[in-house]
C-alpha cells in the first residue's frame, strides 16, 4: 500500500562548491522518504552520505534538481516552518554547560515558541512525551554533560522529536555506541517511525542492523549512484556485492554480511547440523581452513554433533573433543600437523 511521500528529490545533485567551481558526490538522484518507514542509507566513507542528509534537510543547497517537500521547492519555504516539518539528529557533540537533559529537549520547541518563548502546556506535553518515547523519562533532569553517550543520543533524538516534525534525518546516530544501545535504539527509532507515522532516514555503516531493523535501504555508491530497494531484495540479487565489494571482500549472501576471501592453505571435510557446526565452519574460516567434500584434499574430517567434535586425522587416529573451546584449542596448538607427514 502507498504511503505518504511528503519529501522527494529529483534529478538531485550533491556536493560542494569553490568559488565558481561545484564538485559532485553524486547526481541524478531520484528518491522519497515516506510516511511510516525506516530508511537506512549505506555507502563507503566518502560516498557522500553526510551531504545528502544535509541537503535533503535543507542545511547546504544541492548543485541542481529539484527538492520537494510536500509538493513545494524546499529553498522558497521559509527556516521556521521547515524546522516543523524537518528535524535533524547529526553527529556534532550537544551542548553542554549547566543544562539538563529537560532544558536541551525543550529547544525543540524552538521552531514553536522562539528562542525566548515560554512553555505552554502543549510545549511541555510533548516534551514529557518525547523523553518517555525514547526511554528517558528518568534522565530529564539530569545534566547533559554526565551522561553517557547512548544516553546523550537518546536526548538528541528526544529533542527532535519535540520538533512534532513529519521527517527526521539522522546523521550515524549509532556511531559511538556498544551494540546493546545500536541494537535498543534501531528498535526505538523503527518503532517510532511505524507507530507515529514517521519518515526517518538515517545514515549508517553498520549493515547488520541496517538489514535486521530498516523498510528500506539507500546505498550510495562509489560512482555516486542511489540503489534503492528491500533489505532481502538487495541482499538477494547481487546489488550489495556490487556497491561495497572489493578485492579484499565477498558479500555472503547465505550469512546477510561480507567476508574476506583469502585462499585457504588447507581444507577440512566437515559434516553434522545445528548451530554448532555453524559456528565450527565460521571458526574454521576465520583460522583460514577452506571446505572440502574430498577425503584425500582434507587435512582432517570433522564430524559435529551438539556435544561433541570428533576429528580423523590423516593418519587416521581419531580425536574426540566435547566442546567447540577445545577444538579451536587444538587447532591453535597444531596438534594436527603431525598427523600430516605421518
């Protein structure tokens, strides 16, 4: 079913000027951000991704094209009512001082009461709400500068949300987090976007959570083109390989992330289920053993059941170990060489 498109681009293009001289990042872009979703933008340090939130927020000008919000040209609508329908969360520190996290919330009502405007009881409402949406009713009164740094961006994105703005463009909101407080705030955000009816776009590099928590992706490419898509659709049909892919690098479409691919030195015949050979193979690939179906290119067989690891060494003794700690121990210890040259 369609949603609500109020911000849309065309043909844009971004980047930065010198003098008389403009340098895109990228061009020819065609996109909305709708009602009621998530989009997460990708792309290589570079790629331009910082710009294009700035200019879809109306903070720098594109080099061309067109930028619409709710159907007219973003420049021709005046600072004050843009700051209503378009709110930003970027990657610049909060203010700190002698203010509490209550006080920095409210400076979303700036758009609403002015710089030196009191708080109706409208303004106070929302920013009460703003602070419970975002789990952080219980740091209101505390001072911005004792907080931790998910609690800080916590506030940032309550104090966004006080704007009431239809649109929020976050500039790597997760970039300083653990991935406890990446993985609660992706779910904060998707979920205020589906409950509240919001746009929300939000530029990352963690793809993980990207393909786990967005509606859709933007991946800003190298070359300076816009892919847009579903997560699975994206994942699925090569676009991520190509976008992000390099010669140190495979996208690993069964796994949802990238790997390296460096030539194995040796193979390993592996059999048996479960998560427990999941987590064998991916130990295997990390202390660089490739797979084999072949017993005579196998430096050794591996056989994984829940509880145990049972290994035929070339020279065909048999080893059993009963966790997958014991087996990496015995990988690193190379206890298996000897069997080689026997």
């Amino acid at each position: 079913m369609a949603t609500e498109a109020p911000l849309s681009a065309k043909q844009l293009s971004i980047g930065y000027r010198q003098g008389a001289d403009a340098f895109a990042l990228a061009s020819g872009l065609n996109c909305s951000l709708h009602s009621g979703q998530l989009v997460c933008l990708l792309g290589p340090n570079g790629a331009g991704k910082s710009t294009l939130i700035r200019t879809l927020a109306g903070m720098q000008p594109p080099l061309s094209g067109e930028l619409l919000l709710d159907g007219r040209p973003l420049q021709d609508i005046a600072p004050r009512e843009r700051a209503r329908a378009i709110s930003v969360v970027l990657t610049e520190g909060l203010p700190m001082g002698v203010m509490d996290s209550y006080a920095l919330v409210s400076l979303g009502r700036h758009p609403y009461s002015g710089w030196f405007g009191g708080l109706n009881a409208h303004d106070c409402e929302r920013i009460e709400w703003a602070l419970h949406a975002v789990g952080a009713s219980t740091l209101a009164r505390r001072q911005v500068a004792e907080l931790s740094d998910g609690e800080r961006q916590k506030i940032s994105i309550a104090r966004a949300l006080a704007q009431e703005a239809r649109l929020m463009l976050l500039d790597e909101p997760t970039a300083f987090l653990d991935l406890p407080r990446r993985v609660e705030l992706m779910g904060i955000l998707r979920n205020l976007a589906q409950r509240e009816k919001l746009a929300l776009l939000l530029s990352t590099h963690d793809l993980d959570l990207a393909l786990r928590f967005a509606d859709k992706l933007w991946l800003l490419s190298p070359e300076g083109s816009l892919i847009q898509g579903a997560p699975e659709v994206l994942a699925l049909n090569g676009q991520f390989a190509e976008a992000f892919a390099c010669e140190n690098l495979d996208w690993d479409a069964h796994s949802g992330s990238f790997r390296t691919h460096p030539e194995p030195c040796l193979r390993v015949q592996l059999s048996g289920d479960g998560l427990e050979r999941l987590w064998t193979q991916r130990a295997l690939d990390r202390m660089g053993f490739g797979l084999t179906e072949s017993t005579s290119d196998a430096a050794f067989a591996l056989k994984v059941d829940p509880d145990c690891w049972q290994l035929e060494l070339a020279d065909g003794a048999i080893r059993v170990l009963d966790t997958l700690q014991a087996f990496i121990e015995w990988i690193e210890a190379d206890e298996w060489r000897a069997s080689l040259s026997a």
